[in-house]
C-alpha cells in the first residue's frame, strides 16, 4: 500500500477537524504543545486513525514522532 504525502495530510486535517482543532499545519509543525496541541488521547486516536487509513502506524514503528514532517517520512519509507 503507497501512501503518498497528500493522503496523509489529508488524514491528518480530517482528524483535526474532527477534534476541533485547527488543521493548519506544514511538515515543521510540532505533534505536541506549541504546534498542533496534541494530547495522549489525542494521540492515540490519530495513531489508530493513520493505521486504519494507510496500513501502518508510524507511533509504534519505533522513535515517536515529533512533527508531521516525520509521520510523512515514515509513510515514504516504507513505500
């Protein structure tokens, strides 16, 4: 399964909506705190959300992601 930076963006901005936060963001912005405002179950819904979408979660692949620039990197890795 290919997923291209596009449909992760877009699971990621489908996701946000949905928790009410707001769905700007570029490869930089930061999961937690200052960036997207993430919390642990926040989280944990988007790590179950991007499995269910692309095949893969990129939380439980190793090293946890810090920015969205390194979920699309995870994604392009293993395409």
């Amino acid at each position: 399964m290919t997923t291209s930076e596009t449909d992760v963006r877009a699971t990621i901005t489908e996701f946000l909506q949905r928790v009410g936060k707001a769905a700007e963001f570029d490869s930089s912005t930061r999961l937690f705190a200052d960036g997207l405002g993430l919390d642990s179950l926040e989280t944990a819904e988007l790590s179950a959300l991007l499995e269910d979408e692309h095949g893969r979660d990129p939380f439980s692949a190793g090293d946890m992601p810090q920015t969205v620039g390194e979920i699309e990197a995870f994604y392009a890795s293993v395409a």
